[in-house]
C-alpha cells in the first residue's frame, strides 16, 4: 500500500488546479459509493487529483489505477479492508473498468466498509448497472463532458466567465456581462471549434493525442464491451469517417450498412457502441404518445474538436455548427429533432441555425422560436448567437 500512496503523491505533484472543472461543484463528494463516467480524455483523472489535493488530511486519502501492477496479486477489496484499517476515508479508484471483477467488488466495499468514502471512474461505454453485481441502489453516477466553450474561455483568458441558464441567454440576459467583460468570444471561438473541447488542447501535436485517443475507444474500448471482431473494428472507424463528412449524417439504415459491408442489426449495434463510448450523438424525433422507440433523424460526431480532427480540418460548417449547439445543449437540456427547424429543445424552443445572413423565414409564425447565428457577437428578439450557447456549464 505504501508503494501506492508514493505513486499518488507523485501524481499529485504535477496537478494544476487553476481551472476545477464544473463537475466538481455538482457532484456530492460524500456520497458512500460515486461513479464518474466519461469519454476517454476529458478529464476524469484530472479531477480526482485536484480533488484530492483539496483534503487537508492526506493519510485519509488514496488514489489508485486498477491497471497497477500491484492489482494482478491482489484483490481491490483487501486493499479497501486495510486501507480502511489504518485510517483511510476517502478511496478514489481510477478506471475501474480495466478491473475484471470491478462491480462485484466494488458492492462488497459498500456492503462491508460502509464508514469508506469511494470514487471511482469509468469508461462512457461502461454500464454499472449491468456488471456482475447490480450496483444500482448503491452508486450515484455523474457523466463528465468535454470543455464547454466557457471553460476553454476561462482557461486561456485566466478571467472568470460565468454560466447562463438558457432563459438567460434567450432574453440576452449575458449581453450585460458582455459590455463589461474584458473577454471577446469570438476572437477564441474558432480556436474552440478546431481543438478546444478536450482539457489536453495545450499539448504538442494535439491531433495526434486525440486521433490517439479515437483509436483507442475503438480498438480497445468498444471491442471489450461488445466482443467485437478486428474487421468489425474497421468497419467502425469507416463509418465515424463518413459521419464527419456528412453535411450532416441522416442515417440510412439499407444503404450504409451494404456501404460498409454489416447486416442491418449490426450496424444498428455499431451505432448504439459508438454514441456509448462518446464518439457520436444522434439527434431524435420528439416521443410520441408512450412510444419509447424513437427515429433517429441526424447523427453527429460527439464535438467539434473530434469533428475537425477526424473531417481532417475540412468538415461541413453547417454540420458545424448544429454539432456545436447540440453538444453544448445536451449537457443541461433535451436536444430533439424538429419538424418545422432544426432543433427542438427542451420540447418548448425552435431553433434554426445558421450563419449570420440566415433569414427568419424559416420560423415565421412560430412561438418561441428562435435563429441562431453564427458570426454575430450580439443577438436582438429572436435573433441569438451561436457561441454564447458554450456558456451554459
């Protein structure tokens, strides 16, 4: 174990904690048992650190890797039982899915060690629900998102640029801080769109890192949950190809699955791992009466950062711009096809986005309707800017 608390400490030695993230306000850090699930890079590790270093106590505290050495001789439940022994509180668990026996051990820790404190991290393809031991009444889950655009303008500005609710933003209620701020969001929006969504963009060769990053969901990640084959594998990554180029992506179930060469219900399992494990997002039609099964009207890559990396620097700027508002949007809202625009949110507010010349026709006669511009700084009645929808978390 001492081993383990060195390899923490050196962890903590290299952690910023300038920027917190806005997770770490909403999560309930003194829940018994709290999962954190989340696309591979957007921070998940990050976080635990800078959490940790917010204790006053250390000796209380201990974070571990399941993928340490130490774990392939011994059991993630001893440890917790000693760690607990010698006066531990706090046990924070990294990448619990790399654990083969992570769910039923981790229900023995809350069954038996009830006065431990435990957080652990997981893969967004990870369901805790459906591990070897039903985990549902035990855990609180928290997904953790990329950047918003807020978050990158604090980061790189070092100014503090506050959240708005979306009444906020529909009645320019941020046009006040606007006035005031220093920070002029169009100068960085289009450093946002291009890598800004992932907290290592500050890295050399940030394409690279998260074309990395890419592979490894689904050469690793997604082909462990699902069992996946290696020709399949290929297959997944031809398909996020075509889905970055699209202008955007309406899925046609016959053709696309004949394109890459599956049967209908596999491409309809490729689809389901690859928005699981946080590459893509599919845009649905409103539910109707008590049905459950929804079509699927567009799919989206999961942000645009991946969408300019994988497109390689050349995608469709409107599929742009409505990966860019329902990314943003889906975090805190209901992000739902529309029949008469583009989006319905919340199953209350139209929008249809455009750049900055697009018309109102599009919405006339329509309440609470709205287009979004993209280019303009302010917005007036219906007409509201693109980028102040990166400001809602």
């Amino acid at each position: 174990m001492q081993t383990l608390r060195n390899k923490m400490m050196l962890l903590l030695r290299g952690v910023n904690s300038d920027f917190i993230r806005y997770l770490d306000q909403e999560i309930n850090w003194e829940n018994q048992m709290t999962a954190i699930v989340g696309a591979r890079g957007v921070g998940k590790t990050t976080l635990l650190l800078q959490k940790i270093l917010q204790h006053a106590e250390l000796k209380e505290v201990l974070y571990v890797k399941v993928d340490d050495l130490y774990f392939a001789e011994n059991k993630l439940l001893d440890l917790a039982i000693q760690f607990e022994a010698k006066g531990g509180k706090y046990l924070f668990i990294d990448e619990v899915h790399k654990y083969q026996n992570w769910s039923q051990e981790l229900k023995d820790i809350y069954d038996y060690i009830p006065s431990l404190k435990v957080v652990f991290t997981g893969s967004s393809i990870l369901d805790i629900y459906k591990g070897n031991a039903d985990l549902s009444r035990r855990v609180i889950t928290y997904h953790m998102h990329g950047l918003s655009f807020r978050e990158y303008l604090s980061m790189v500005t070092k100014e503090t640029v506050p959240t708005f609710t979306l009444d906020d933003i529909l009645n320019h209620r941020y046009q006040a801080w606007l006035l005031k701020s220093k920070v002029r969001p169009l100068n960085y929006y289009h450093d946002y769109l291009a890598h800004g969504y992932y907290p290592f963009f500050k890295e050399n060769q940030f394409s690279d890192r998260l074309s990395n990053v890419t592979n490894l969901i689904m050469e690793v990640d997604i082909p462990q949950f699902a069992g996946l084959q290696v020709g399949t594998i290929h297959k997944l990554k031809s398909l996020l190809y075509i889905i970055s180029k699209s202008v955007p992506f309406k899925p046609n179930v016959s053709k696309l699955s004949e394109l890459i060469g599956v049967s209908r219900p596999v491409f309809s399992d490729l689809m389901i791992y690859l928005e699981k494990a946080g590459l893509i997002m599919s845009l649905k039609n409103p539910a109707e009466g008590i049905k459950t099964l929804r079509k699927v009207e567009k799919v989206y890559l999961q942000n645009p950062s991946l969408m300019n990396v994988i497109a390689e620097q050349s995608p469709d700027v409107g599929n742009l711009r409505e990966t860019f508002i329902m990314n943003q949007l889906q975090v805190k809202h209901q992000v739902e096809a529309s029949s008469k625009a583009d989006f319905l949110i919340d199953g209350k507010w139209t929008f249809e986005v455009g750049g900055k010349n697009k018309k109102m026709k599009q919405i006339q006669g329509l309440e609470d309707a709205f287009v979004v511009k993209d280019d303009i700084e302010y917005g007036e009645g219906q007409v509201i800017p693109l980028w102040v929808f990166g400001l809602t978390y």
